[in-house]
C-alpha cells in the first residue's frame, strides 16, 4: 500500500472521529417557535434597572465589618428595610458569559457553546432585553453585544468601552465601574434635552442595564481579600447609590421602578472562577422597588443550615434564595413583559409585592411558557426521529463512531501483522455488492430521519473501514501490558542495576557549549517573579519582560537548529530552548516540571540502550556518540518484536499523563495568570494559544525521544513503531470518547475533551510532529559558512 494513501486516510478517518463529539455530546438543547407569554394584568413597574457586578461574592457584599458597619451601607438598608434578599445560587460552569444567559435569558449554559469557544452562545435566544420596549446597556464589550446580537428589531442600545481598557495589570480597574456610573448619568441628563429620548425613557417595559467588571477584574489581578477588590466593592455601593437618586429625580419619584442588585458569579480566594465551589456559585441578590416586597423581620429560626446568616448578622431579616435562571421570569413579572421563551427559571414568589390574582397568573403564565418548549421538543422529535431511537446522547451515533473506531483500529492491526509476520493470510471474496446494500439501507434509514449530512458521515465511514478488515484473515495480538507490570520491568529484569553504573559515563558529555543557554532560562526563570512584583505595584507589565518573552518564544524552535546533531547535544538545546518559554508561563511548583521529566528521559534513553544490548551481542554505542542525523543501518534492520509494543506503549502512556491538564500541581495548568509575562490586556485567542503551547509542551520533548527510539530498535522510520502507537492511541481514544462529558465546569468539560483530543491528536498529527521533530532533532543551521572540522 503506498504509504502516502494509508496516512491520508487515516487522517480523514480520525478527524470525522473527533468531529463526531460535538454532534453527539455538544448538540445545542435549544427549541424555537414558541409563542412568547406574558402575565395578562398590569404590571407593578414601568422600568426596571438591572446592575451586575461581575464576579462579587455572595459573603463579600453580605459580611458586616469588624466594626459592625457594612462597607456597602447603602445596600445593607435596602435588604434592611426596604427590599428582599438571598442568595443566587449559579451552577457551574461559573462565568460571565453562561451567568448574565441565566440572568436575561433564564437559561442555563448551552453545552454547544464549546464549538464557539465558550464566547458567545453559538445559537439565537429570547432574553427579557428582546421582549422589553427599549433596553439600554452600559459595560464591558464582552457581554453586552452578545444581547444586542440576539434582539429582534433596534431596540436593545449599547455603550461599551474599549476592550483595551479590561487590563488585569491596571493601576486601578475600579475606573472600569467608574465610567458605566459617569455614562449613565451623562445619559440621563442628555435625555432632559432631547425630546425623542425623554418620549422613549417615558414609556413602560424600559429596562437599563449597569455591568460593573471592575469588581471581577481587581479579584483576578489582587485576589478577592485585598484591598482593591474590598474597595471596588465601596465604589460600586456608592454608584448604585447616586444612580438610584439620579433615576428616581428624573421620573419624578413616581414609584414605578424596580432595581435588581446581583452578580453572574463568585470567585475563589485565589482568584479564579469557572467550577462550583461555594465561593463562586453564591452570589448575592437584593431586589427593591416597585412592585417588590419590603424587608421582612423574622424572630424563628429560618431553614439554613450553611451558617451563613449568622456570619453576615442577617439573621433577622427572612432569606429568600433562588437559582440564578429565576431571576428572568421574576424580571419580566414587574414590568409585565413576556418570559424568554428559553427560560427554565421559576418565578420566585416571595419577591413579589402584589395581589393573589396577579401572582396566580405570573404562576400560570411561567408554567404554560415551560410547557411549550415541551411541546415544541415533542414536535420535532417525532417529525425527525424513529419512536424507539429516541435516546439521550445521541446513541445512534456513537454507535456509528464505536464501530469505526473498532474497525479501523483492526485494519491497522491487519497491516502490522500483513507485513511483519508470516501468518498465513488468505483474502476472502468479500461480496462488495453487499457492503453497498447495507450503505443503501444506511442512507434510506437517515433520511428518513431528515438527518444532518455530518450524520451520514459518521454512519457510512464504519462500511468501507470493516469491508477492509473482512476481506483479509488477521490474527489479534496483545497491545497492552499493565501499568505496574511496565513500570516494574527495569527491575524485574535486572536492567535497573546495569544501567545505574553505566549511565554515570554520559552525564558529562553534554555539559560544554551550554552557558549561554543556562544563562537564557534562568533569566526567563526570574523574568516571572520580576513580572509578578510588578503587577502587585501596579506599575504594570515592564516592557523588557514581555521582549524577552516574545523573543524567546519566537526563537524556542530556532534555536535547537544551531546546536551539534549529537545525541545529547541536541537533547539539551530542545530541552532547554522549550524549558525557558515554559518557565515564562509557569506559576508556581508546576516550574518543577522541566527537571523532572529531563531526568525521565535520561533514565528512558539509558534504560533502552541497556535492552537492546541485553538482546543482542552488538558492542555498546556510547550514547554522546548517537547522531541524530545519522541513518539506520540496512543491514541491522530486522523485524518487530513485542519490546516494540512496550516502547510504543510507554511513548504513548507518558504522553497522555504528561499532558493532562490540572491532574497535578506539578504539570502544565490553565491558571490565567500563566501568561502575564508576554500580555495582561484581556485576549482570549493570544492567551488560548499559549496555553496550548504550554500544554504541549510535554509533547514536543516526547516526540524528540521518538526518532531514539528507532535508532535503537534498528527499526524502520517509515512508519513501523508509529503503527503501533497509532493501534494503542486509537483504543486509548475510544476509552475517552466515552468519558467526554457535557456537564460541569468548562474546566471538567475542558478536561474531557482535552483527554479526547490528546489521544485523537497523536494519531492525527503524530506524522506531522514525527516530521517537524525529525527537523528539530537532526537538521542544523549555520549562521556562516560551515568551517572544516576534524571532529563533529
């Protein structure tokens, strides 16, 4: 088979693999085509004002302090007097995005939102901004056009400042929450002027929105304990304050505004959100106006257990919690505009200040807007669906996916034991007129269902993949050993002793023609400290620190080129070029990573030289003497033996856990922080770049081992240990293909996929990387004519 063929349909066969996830697990649960339902009698309010501070804790804004004061004195007397409180309770994944959607939208993430990198949801929705009569926005220009996106006609204005301005080493991201305040009252005091405005501000269903990100922005760079955060929280207590005074003043105090108080998120006290500790999933609500009960005293205990109430001296006044989606409905109730039509929320009643008939009818018209999407589901599901398919996931197709999964794992399987054993094959006169028959019934089976066209990929791809496999004997052969037994194999035996007083010789050979590249990482070694103690001055990012970053990531694959294509020479120069980028994007312990895998590869490298010699009668081969550029001699080639699985076993296995987000503090992690050395300035394609470079990080080392491997084996280049590896990550893959989860933080969600794709990536991309690290590890470049050398 011409080799070129074989690794461009495998590539195919394995991107329609992966692709096939995000039709399985990430298909969006949004229906539309509901009739939009609105509470028939008047409404309480004629606006409402709605502010959001981005990322506040719940205990943040509800402890008193030591003192007994509150910093948010005028929002303790509204809960105090005037309004009623609780807790929201989000749900993981705890970000803004996916937290203002539960908000305006009462719905909770749509897990299809992976697809578009978790920035914008990926499909249109209803908010209670779509249904109102104008709604006017004021904050950060990664929220608000997302709604204004969504919103049917002109009505939805928004004012945002420049993306610039969201800095994490800002000297103070309070000013963020001070210009929404400053727009607003501009905006009010511009409207005494202009008539058409003023006429539009009169009108009933006015909704204005305040997002204040100067809260979240201080608790990513200072952490939610400092000073800046505690501040920021003062500052905002006041702009709520003066915004209430400005707006009652401008509607003549006429009691038909309603205000909601809340955040879309919490954060840790490290300075993260995104999972679903308590710190990030409390949030604080406080709602007074119109139409909004007044605070009610209680003397009885109330129905928490958590501890809370007594923490925040609250005690007295009645709490009243809610999930984070039922804030929508309760908003659309108080000025009498229709409940999105996407919205799972329930209507909490216990805020509400009015009649029973009112509250029985914000009731029936929650349940019955509910009950449509239902229907609406039920309607296209039996329009498209065979009755008993109708299963979660998707089971169909990864049915489908399984199946070629198996298939084509078994057909490399075949091709491994087709050319290097002596099995008798014998082709069987597989019937191909049968195999289009049931690729016919495939295709009449779909479009019966109206299916999608990626769907009839994902089921006819297993039909050409197993008529390769039936039509050739084969012979299974064991794949895998244990962990523990591999682990255990140095010792058992008795290599771990040989090579523990041999591998003392080599240690040295490296050591000359490397100061300069010492002195390079530990530069980058200090250049994050230097960075950190700049934030924390906030003096901001020091312009030397992000050239030196720039420049040494641009260089990290240069620079290994200039090195000598001996062994341990070139080793070193790719170990330390890629180790002084890694250490620019590290944080903490996970700076210990370099080392420690350094010291695995050493002991790899000497642990395979030690088994080849114990199997065979050849001389030893000083390791500093190994050329990467040097070619395999053809007379030394010889067939494959199960050492090779092990080696490709270990190849991979180590691949995987080194590239394991978050599954140890000493391995790469996605702490945003990790980029503060090369940009602060809120980017997420620049900051997701390098952290997928940090990632893979492990990957590019791994890879450089693999032409070792080789070279020790006496095997094939063209394509003999990359067969196996592509056997072993091809069942890996279909382990994790089930594990992909569409549930829980974008971390865990993240973390599935990112298994998934590890796997799926060695066996898309292993002949890419094979190539870009055969480069990497045997071609030099010379910056001046090579002079005459006696030695290498």
């Amino acid at each position: 088979m011409n080799i070129i063929i074989f690794f461009l349909v495998g590539l195919i066969v394995h991107v329609v693999f992966f692709l096939s996830i995000f039709d399985i697990y990430f298909t969006s649960p949004l229906v539309h085509g509901m009739t939009p339902w609105a509470t028939p009698l008047e409404p309480p309010a004629s606006r409402l004002v709605l502010v959001v501070a981005d990322g506040l804790r719940a205990d943040s804004l509800f402890t008193p302090l030591n003192n007994g004061s509150s910093r948010t004195s005028y929002l303790r007397r509204v809960i105090e007097e005037r309004g009623t409180w609780g807790v929201s309770h989000t749900r993981v994944p705890t970000e803004s995005r996916p937290g203002h959607v539960a908000l305006i939208a009462g719905f909770y993430e749509d897990v299809s939102a992976v697809a578009k990198g978790w920035k914008e949801n990926p499909v249109e929705f209803d908010s209670v901004f779509n249904e109102s009569r104008h709604t006017w926005c004021w904050g950060s220009p990664d929220i608000l056009p997302m709604f204004a996106k969504g919103a049917s006609g002109d009505h939805v204005y928004t004012y945002t400042y420049p993306a610039e301005e969201e800095d994490f080493a800002s000297t103070d991201a309070s000013k963020l929450d001070t210009w929404v305040f400053t727009q607003v009252k501009s905006f009010f005091q511009s409207a005494k002027s202009n008539s058409s405005l003023k006429a539009s501000l009169l009108e009933d269903k006015n909704i204005f929105f305040l997002h204040l990100l100067g809260i979240d922005t201080n608790g990513h760079a200072h952490r939610p304990m400092s000073q800046e955060y505690l501040d920021n929280i003062g500052l905002v207590d006041s702009g709520v304050a003066e915004t209430v005074a400005l707006i009652e003043d401008f509607f003549g105090y006429d009691g038909r505004t309603a205000y909601v108080f809340t955040s879309d998120h919490g954060m840790t006290n490290w300075g993260s959100h995104g999972a679903g500790h308590p710190s990030e999933t409390l949030t604080p609500l406080v709602v007074w106006g119109a139409g909004v009960n007044h605070a009610q005293r209680v003397t009885e205990p109330q129905p928490y257990t958590d501890g809370y109430l007594q923490d925040w001296k609250l005690e007295h006044i009645r709490r009243n919690d809610v999930s984070q989606a039922d804030i929508a409905p309760l908003m659309a109730s108080l000025i009498g505009v229709p409940i999105p039509v996407n919205s799972v929320g329930l209507l909490p009643l216990s805020y509400l200040n009015n009649t029973d008939r009112f509250k029985a009818e914000s009731m029936y018209t929650n349940a019955f807007q509910v009950l449509e999407q239902f229907k609406v589901k039920m309607t296209q599901k039996k329009e498209s669906t065979l009755s008993f398919l109708f299963t979660p996931f998707q089971f169909f197709l990864g049915c489908s996916v399984v199946l070629g999964f198996v298939g084509w794992t078994s057909y490399v399987v075949l091709v491994i034991l087709k050319t290097h054993t002596s099995l008798n094959r014998h082709p069987r006169d597989l019937n191909v007129p049968l195999c289009m028959c049931v690729a016919v019934v495939i295709t009449v089976f779909l479009l019966i269902q109206r299916s999608p066209i990626t769907y009839y990929i994902y089921c006819l791809l297993p039909v050409p993949v197993w008529y390769s496999v039936l039509k050739d004997f084969f012979h299974r052969a064991v794949l895998t050993v244990g962990l523990a037994v591999l682990s255990l194999w140095p010792f058992l035996s008795g290599l771990y002793g040989k090579t523990k007083v041999t591998a003392s010789s080599d240690r040295g050979s490296c050591c000359h023609n490397t100061p300069g590249k010492m002195l390079h990482v530990a530069v980058c070694a200090y250049v994050p400290s230097l960075t950190h103690s700049s934030l924390q001055q906030k003096q901001g990012l020091p312009l030397l620190n992000q050239i030196i970053s720039w420049t040494t990531l641009a260089s990290s694959m240069l620079v290994p080129l200039l090195s000598s294509t001996r062994l341990f020479h070139r080793l070193l120069s790719i170990f330390l070029s890629l180790t002084a980028t890694y250490l620019l994007l590290s944080t903490g312990s996970e700076a210990l990573f370099p080392p420690v895998l350094s010291w695995l590869m050493f002991v790899w490298i000497n642990i395979e030289q030690e088994a080849v010699l114990f199997q065979t009668a050849s001389g030893r081969q000083e390791l500093s003497a190994i050329d990467f550029s040097a070619n395999i001699d053809i007379t030394k080639m010889r067939q494959m033996k199960l050492d090779d699985i092990r080696r490709s076993y270990f190849f991979v296995l180590c691949l995987l856990v080194s590239t394991s987000p978050a599954s140890s503090p000493f391995l790469p992690s996605f702490d945003p922080a990790s980029v503060y050395c090369f940009l602060t300035v809120f980017n997420p394609f620049i900051m997701g770049g390098l952290m997928m470079w940090k990632v893979n990080f492990p990957s590019t080392i791994f890879f450089s081992l693999f032409p070792i491997t080789e070279l020790f084996a006496c095997v094939s280049r063209k394509g003999n240990l990359f067969l196996i590896v592509l056997v072993i990550s091809d069942l890996m893959a279909l382990h994790f293909f089930f594990l992909v989860q569409d549930h829980g933080s974008w971390l865990d969600i993240g973390t599935s996929i990112s298994h998934y794709v590890i796997v799926m990536s060695m066996t898309i991309f292993l002949m890419l990387l094979s190539v870009v690290t055969h480069i990497l590890t045997s071609r030099r470049l010379y910056l001046w004519k090579k002079p005459k050398m006696h030695f290498p």
